[in-house]
C-alpha cells in the first residue's frame, strides 16, 4: 500500500461559523480551544466536512471518494469514513456534516452505473443522517464524466429530506465551464435544496494553477473572468436567505484583504432578497 496522504488539517472560517476538514489527531485533540478562540472572533458555530479525521483503513487523500467506485470495499470504505465524522460531528456538536458524492479520478464511467450508485449513495446518506441525528449537506462538483449533471444530482438528493445541498461555487463554476454549461444556470438549478456554501474564486481551468482557493475580494469583477458572486448569492438567497456560508480557503491570519473578502460577503449576505433567476446577473 501507498504511503497515506499526510492531513490536510484544515480550517476554513466562515459568516458566524467554521468548517473543519481533515484534521491532525494533535489538531483534533486540541479542536475544543480551537473553537473557543473562532467564538471569540464571532463563529461560535461550526461543521465538520468528511472527513474529519481519517484512520489507518484510509490512506487515500482526503478529498477522495469511492461512493460512484464499482468496487464495492471501497465503496463501504468511504461509507465507514462518513459515519465516522457524523458520529464525531454529534458528539461534539456541529450543526452539519458536508461529503463529497463525487470523486472524478475513480468513478465509474458506465452512466447507468454511476446513477445507480448515486441513489444507493444518496439513500445510506439519509439513513446515516436519521441515524447520527445531525443533517448532512452533499456538495456537488462536476468533474466525473459519467454522473455530472445538475438535474442528475438534484434529483437522488431530492427525495430525502434529510440531505441537502452544499453548493461549492468554485467546483460549480469549472464544472459548468468544463461542460459548455451556463454557470449561473446550474446555481439556480440546485439553489432550491442548498442548505450550505462554500465560496472562493477562481477565473476558469486556464488559470487553475493560479486561480484555484483564491480568496475572495470585491474587486474580482465578472468582467474580468471571476466568478459572479453577487449574482450567485441573489439566486441562492432567494430560495434560502439563511443558507450557510464558508469561505474555503484557510488563512494563518486575517489579513486587511482577507478582511475586505469577509466584508464583502458579509454585505452581500445582508441585503435584502430579492426573487432572481440565472439569468439576471447582477
């Protein structure tokens, strides 16, 4: 076996919250001070995004998934990892939990395969939801060949009250940029169940090495290639103006600029919600 991949151990603060993805055991050990300075700083709340925390079983980086795998030990690997945070998640009190379904490097390429094993992904997820009594957010990305649509998404989520959807903003807009997709149009598509978001920026594929996490900052204009984050934010909070707001991109400290990101979405947040569609860009 490989060399497991070394904890991302991040932390991504957010509007009044935290997520916490892949942590250390000594960070995990020392999350209760952790969470007792991001309170001081105004995120009392906080969420946990599978993994948390990754055992000896799973050595792979933690950003993969074997939910559309066809081998089905991997598939219950991932299934044992998602338990994990969520049984970790309420012990602690997290408000939600936030998985991947998704993994483009290892899915199956078979179509029906892949939507098969969505539903069955989407099912277990609600079980393990009722089970652990905490909500879980499941967050789109469009990079597997064989499941990527939005419409395919949404609807193995639907039917299950206890998912919802995280839309990721940045995994959204080269997703839909990858498919030849209108961006703001698959924003809308899944607004409806959004439940949680994770922002940051990006100017599409070509600039990835560059452009990929990039904190936020009021002067990324739409004219320029970045993402249209008031426009995305009108559509999303016209279905749910309380939906839940990350900022994923971690920092060591709070910078001026990094403060401006913050502020902004923070004054975008407070607006009043007005009814949009994706194709009003704002």
């Amino acid at each position: 076996m490989n060399e497991p991949h070394p904890p991302a151990g991040l932390v991504h603060r957010g509007l009044g919250r935290a997520e916490f993805f892949d942590l250390a055991p000594e960070q995990f050990s020392g999350l209760p001070a952790i969470l007792t300075e991001l309170a001081r700083e105004g995120r009392a709340a906080f969420s946990f995004h599978a993994p948390v925390l990754r055992p000896d079983f799973f050595p792979y980086d933690a950003t993969q998934c074997f939910f559309l795998n066809e081998d089905s030990a991997r598939r219950e690997d991932s299934f044992r990892l998602l338990e994990l945070t969520l049984r970790v998640a309420r012990e602690l009190g997290a408000e939600y939990v936030v998985s991947h379904l998704t993994y483009g490097k290892s899915d199956t390429r078979d179509a029906a395969t892949a939507g098969r094993l969505a539903r069955e992904a989407c099912r277990r997820f609600a079980e393990l939801s009722r089970a652990h009594a905490i909500p879980l957010d499941i967050e789109f990305a469009g990079y597997t060949d064989s499941f990527h649509e939005v419409a395919a998404f949404v609807d193995v989520v639907g039917p299950h009250a206890e998912l919802g959807i995280c839309i990721d903003v940045g995994h959204t807009r080269l997703g839909a940029m990858r498919r030849g997709r209108d961006y703001l149009a698959d924003i809308a598509a899944l607004a409806p169940r959004a439940r949680s978001m994770h922002l940051w920026n990006t100017t599409g594929p070509d600039g990835y090495a560059r452009h990929h996490h990039v904190p936020l900052h009021p002067v990324q204009s739409p004219l320029k290639g970045w993402i249209d984050l008031p426009a995305t934010l009108d559509i999303v909070r016209a279905c749910n103006p309380d939906v839940r707001i990350v900022f994923e991109y971690p920092v060591e400290r709070i910078t001026p600029r990094i403060q401006a990101g913050y502020d902004w979405i923070a004054t975008l947040a407070a607006r009043p919600v007005r009814k949009t569609t994706g194709a009003d860009q704002s």
